[in-house]
C-alpha cells in the first residue's frame, strides 16, 4: 500500500470525523485502538483531554482521513442553557473565551463543540454502553447540543464488556436505537468498544459512514473505504500464514522411539519403553508450547500490539501428575475457557510435558473450551510414515482449535487497552469454532495424514495448513459478525 506523501490533500478529499463524548467516556483509548498508536493521555479522570487533537487514520492516493479527538462535554447542561439563551447563539458562541483554568467543564465543552461545528463531516458520539440509556443523565442535554450544529451523527457503543452472542449485542444496539430514534440527525448505533473491537468491526464502521457523507466527501471516503478494508485483509492473511506454519509444524514434529519388542507388546518389560515415551510427550509438549509463545508475539506484533505471551508461565509440582487415562471425561465440561487466560497454563502444562493435568489444568483453565478431554486423551502419540512419535489426530484437531482461539484473542485485543494480556475469552467463540472445526473435519484430517501417515514434504503442508486455517478462520468471523460484508 502507497505511503503517505507529506503533503496535504485538498480539503475535498480529506474527510473529517469528530470523535466526541461526555467527558471520561473513553475517546481517546478509542482513538488508540483505530490509529494502532499510543496518542494523548489515557487516565481515570475528568478533562483529560483539554484541546482538540487532529490525527491521520489512513492516507491513501492524495486522500485522507482524519480523526479528531476532542476535550468531551464537560458541562453540557449549561451549555445548552447558555445557546437557547442567547438571540444570536452562532455570534455568541464565536465571541466566547472561556477561561480554561476556571472554568473547566465549560471550556472543555465548548472546544469540542467548535471542533464539531468547523472541522466535522461525520459525528462519532461515543456512549458508554454500561448504562441504559435512559439513566445517563447527559445524553439529553448533549443530543440538543449536537442537533444544533447539524451534522449527521453516528453512536458508538464503548465500554460494552467482552464479545457477547450476537443476537444479545443487537438487542443492545437496538435499545439505543429506539431511545435516539427522536434524534433524526443520529443516523445509526454501533458496537465499537476499545477493548474488545476487533477489524471486522472497524469494516462495519466504515460501511455505516459512507451513506452519512456529503456528495462532496462520498467519493473520497469510499476510496479510503476500500484501502482501510485492504490494509484489514493484508493482516488478517499475514496472521494465516503465521497459524499455518504453526500447524504445519505440529504435522511435521516427531520423536525417534525404539520399536516394541513382542514381549513389551504384551506388556512385558516396558518400563523402560514407557520412559522413552514419556520423554518423547514431554519433549513434543515443549516445542509445541515455544511454538505457541512464539506464533502469539508474532500475531501480537503483526496487529501493532505492545507485550509478549506467556511471559510468566507458573509453576507446577510432578505431584499433580497423572496419566491420561486417570481423568475423567466429566471434569472438563465445568471448567472454564482456553483462549487467552487459559494460555499461561496451557504452556505451563506442555512445558511440564503434558502432564500436569490435576490441579495445573485447574489453574490455567484447559477447559471444554480446547476439548480438554481430547487434548488429555490423545497424548497416546502415534507412529508416523517415518516410524518417529507424532501428535495423534485428534491432538492434532485441538490444534487448530487452539490456533484460532489465539487469532480471535489477539485480533481483539484494541490497543488502546495497553500492553497485551492475557484474559478470559467469551464463552460463545468456543461454541463457534467448534462447528467450524466438525465444518472442517475432512479438511483437517486430510492435513494430518498428509504429514503424519504420508511424510508429504513441509511445503506442500505449508499450503494446504494456510488454505485450510484461512477457511476456518473465515468462517469463524462471518460467524460472530453476520451483519458485516466480508470480503476476503
């Protein structure tokens, strides 16, 4: 993609979004996430932001969108009751210094109402989404003040807590909807949170926006529509081949184990072939969990995130070893997610060797979510076409489970929300992927016998692991986001 130029595009084809809020809502940890860039100040407190603050989102081919982070409405009450107090609200409103040391709340209420009326073409209000609409107080006041200035306004649902089931985020929206329908220049709701936004939902925002814009500006925007989507795109196949080669090398990674004698067959004197395979699972289980620490910092990095994985992985006692025939089925349905928060006790347990599955896989969370139970039974290997230990099948299944619970942690993860962390995942991603996975199955086990039972050469599985997790993954967000238009 072109880089920008340096030099500025005729005001025709820049096109200005305001992003505005009552104070402390959330504006700038947004305006962080959608830059890929730490800017301003982020804290816990009023009138952090005191002066409007111009940022270039995407510059593409002499055009340009800007975003302007504005100081929030401080005092919108009293401001609305100064305009309809005055004869001439336009004059009075351009003859104003307010002191910005004395009177805080109201400077900061009319800077960000300047920006609006000078420099937007589109309104971004951003509300937190914690509180009903009916009890924020503010939204009447500052609903009067937008209408006002009369530009189109599109509402931005922050603070809206992890991904939910999309049928419970529409119902929100919704209610937002129908409590702002009196407001005809708010012409549309979204769900856009800081934290938890991933680019799929950034596509949804520009689409929303370009029916807001002005035949002067629609033109430009819908250029700058289609290179935002593009730039999206790239990364997201950056991130499927980064997945792929994970995988590839999951199919690829053996142990040489001596063959079983006929007396260890029928279990006689196998301990010391025991030990060979117990050292072969830990041996695998470690260069799994450096390939998994090693693909999340590369996803971490490609998605302009700060941070690493698994930088603490904890600590866990050979006593809380036990075979996998030991656990029951029963024990993984009540235990809790894999993605994310899980991730450092997942590691930890591969780096013990695959094991610690008593109070380990407790504390690290390996749940149903990653199809802990298969996880735990498959790690009787398998003898692959080259006679060495490999993952089983079903091990391998859990694999790609866990692969695409990593990308939709990671493409979640806005950057306004600090360095990258570890956290619980919304629980409905798991029961996404897993029909993804059984849409799959061919897919994936085509895969593993081509590398396992086969010996295919790795640049052939190279192929064959990108297309497929590029398909899962696809069908994953078409799933969680069913009002997006996703072109891939």
């Amino acid at each position: 993609m072109p880089q920008p130029t340096g030099i500025t595009p005729p005001a025709t084809d820049i096109v200005t979004l305001s992003l505005i809020s009552h104070t402390n809502a959330g504006k700038t940890t947004l305006a962080r996430t959608l830059l890929r860039r730490d800017v301003g100040e982020v804290r816990d407190a009023a009138h952090v932001t005191l002066f409007n603050e111009s940022y270039t989102l995407i510059e593409h081919d002499a055009r340009m969108l800007r975003l302007w982070d504005t100081p929030g409405f401080g005092d919108s009450a009293r401001l609305l009751k100064r305009l309809q107090r005055e004869k001439n609200p336009v004059l009075w409103f351009l003859s104003q210094t307010w002191d910005r040391i004395t009177d805080k709340p109201l400077w900061c209420s009319q800077q960000a109402l300047k920006n609006v009326r000078d420099e937007a073409d589109v309104v971004l209000y951003l509300v937190n989404a914690t509180e009903p609409p009916e009890v924020a107080a503010y939204i009447k006041p500052e609903m009067a003040i937008l209408g006002w200035v009369g530009k189109p306004v599109l509402v931005l649902l922050n603070q809206t807590g992890p991904a939910q089931d999309p049928s419970i985020e529409d119902t929100e929206a919704q209610a937002w909807k129908e409590h702002l329908s009196q407001y005809d220049f708010v012409r549309d709701v979204i769900r856009l949170d800081a934290f938890a936004r991933c680019w799929v939902q950034e596509d949804v925002l520009m689409e929303t926006l370009s029916p807001l814009m002005s035949e002067v500006k629609a033109q430009p925007f819908k250029h700058l529509k289609r290179a935002w989507h593009e730039r999206n795109v790239t990364l997201f196949r950056q991130s499927s081949r980064v997945l792929s080669e994970l995988l590839t090398a999951a199919v690829v990674d053996g142990i040489e184990v001596r063959s079983e004698t006929l007396m260890e067959k029928v279990g006689i004197g196998r301990s010391e072939l025991n030990k060979e395979y117990q050292d072969a699972r830990e041996k695998l289980a470690a260069r799994l969990a450096d390939r998994v620490v090693s693909t999340t910092n590369r996803l971490i990095e490609i998605h302009v995130l700060e941070g690493e994985a698994a930088r603490a992985l904890g600590r866990l006692t050979s006593e809380h070893f036990h075979t996998p025939q030991q656990v029951p089925e029963a024990i993984w349905s009540v235990v809790g997610s894999v993605a994310g928060g899980a991730m450092g006790g997942l590691i930890a347990d591969l780096k013990m060797g695959g094991m610690t599955f008593g109070v380990g896989a407790l504390v690290g969370g390996l749940a149903a979510g990653i199809g802990a139970y298969a996880l735990i039974k498959s790690y009787n290997l398998v003898r692959g076409n080259d006679h060495r230990l490999h993952w089983s099948r079903e091990h391998f299944r859990e694999q790609v489970r866990l692969a695409m619970l990593t990308y939709l942690a990671v493409a979640h993860f806005g950057r306004g929300r600090g360095e990258w962390q570890e956290s619980a995942e919304p629980a409905h991603w798991n029961s996404v992927v897993t029909v993804v996975l059984d849409e799959h199955e061919i897919g994936i086990e085509r895969l593993w016998k081509e590398g396992v039972e086969k010996g295919a050469l790795p640049a052939a599985l190279s192929k064959t692991a990108q297309s497929l997790i590029y398909d899962c993954l696809s069908c994953v967000l078409v799933r969680l986001y069913p009002q997006a238009e996703l072109d891939l």
